[in-house]
C-alpha cells in the first residue's frame, strides 16, 4: 500500500513539475515572438523606410551642395542669391527636400509608437519640427527668402546618425532573437 501512495505521489509531482515546465516554455516562446513581431514592426514600419528616405534625402543634399554651392561662403544665409540660384533652390525645395522630409515626418507621426526607448529623442522632435514649416513655406512662397526658407533648420547629422544606429541596433538585435529560436528549434526546446 506504501508503494502505491508513493507511486501515486511521485505520479503527480512529476505531472506538477512537467506542466510547470511547459507552462514556464511557453510563456518564454510567447515573450520570443512577441519580441520578434515588435523589432520587426520597428523595422518595417518605421526604421527602415527612415533610413532610405534619410539616405536618399542626404545624397540628394550633398550633390545640390557639390553641384551648385560653389564655396561655403555661398551656402551662407547672409549671402543672397541669385534669380537662377533662387530659381534652382525652390525647385529643389518643392521637389526634393520638403516632400521627403514630409514623408519621414508623416511615417513618424503615425509609427511614433515603434521609437525605441521610453520616449520621442529630442532630434526626432526637432527633425519633425524642421519637416512642418515646410507646410507654410510651400503654402506660400511669395514673400519668403529663399536663403532663410524654414524657421526651424535641419538637426543635421545627428537625425542621420540616430536613424542609422537605431536601424543598425534593430538588426542586430533581430538577428540574435531570431538565432535563439533558430537554436532552440534545433535541439528540440520551445
């Protein structure tokens, strides 16, 4: 009769411990994916299209700056420019630079959820600060001077930077989780 109660107890515990450690499994697999799904979305959604547009609107810039600012002393605000160069700036403006920045500002506004860390970085802030007086300038452009175009400027390469080591942080990250399951799909644990 001892044997049977041990048996019958032994029975049940290792029934406890084998849900418990499925239970545990589970929600570590759970958390996992739910992990992957979010740095995922943080790519797709928001970093990455960032960063293309970040990158095409930089390659545009330093070619306008090659090509047609001949001296530093020409970029200057103090300097006014020609009706040509006045001419050529607005197109580039309206074409160019105040739609792409548009376009990073309204993937921002609708994926400001996926930033990473706990809220908005301050070159975020002024990055969309910079893209919205476009809204104005381009809404009118009779009175504005071209060489003082937005009243918020660009925050340089630090909005550049912060784009490229976020999408470069996702990445990395995203490689390490998804070897994880990789590697605990092939020894056989969830």
């Amino acid at each position: 009769m001892i044997t049977t109660v041990v048996a019958s107890c032994a029975s049940f515990l290792i029934a406890v411990m084998a849900y418990w450690l499925n239970h545990k499994g589970e929600i570590r697999r759970s958390l996992r994916t739910a992990r992957i799904d979010r740095v995922g979305s943080q790519l797709k959604d928001l970093y990455g299209p960032l960063l293309v547009l970040t990158e095409t609107n930089e390659k545009a810039w330093k070619e306008y700056r090659r090509r047609y600012i001949q001296s530093v002393d020409a970029s200057s605000t103090e300097t006014p420019l020609s009706q040509s160069e006045e001419k050529r700036w607005r197109m580039w403006v309206e074409n160019v630079f105040a739609p792409t920045a548009q376009k990073m500002r309204d993937i921002i506004t609708e994926q400001g959820d996926l930033i990473i860390g706990g809220e908005m970085p301050p070159v975020v802030l002024d990055f969309c600060a910079h893209a919205t007086t476009y809204d104005v300038l381009l809404a009118d452009w009779g009175d504005a001077d071209p060489s003082r175009c937005t009243l918020i400027r660009h925050p340089g390469k630090n909005f550049l930077l912060y784009v490229r080591e976020s999408y470069g942080t996702l990445k990395a990250e995203q490689a390490l989780l998804l070897e994880a399951v990789h590697e605990a799909s092939r020894v056989g644990i969830r």
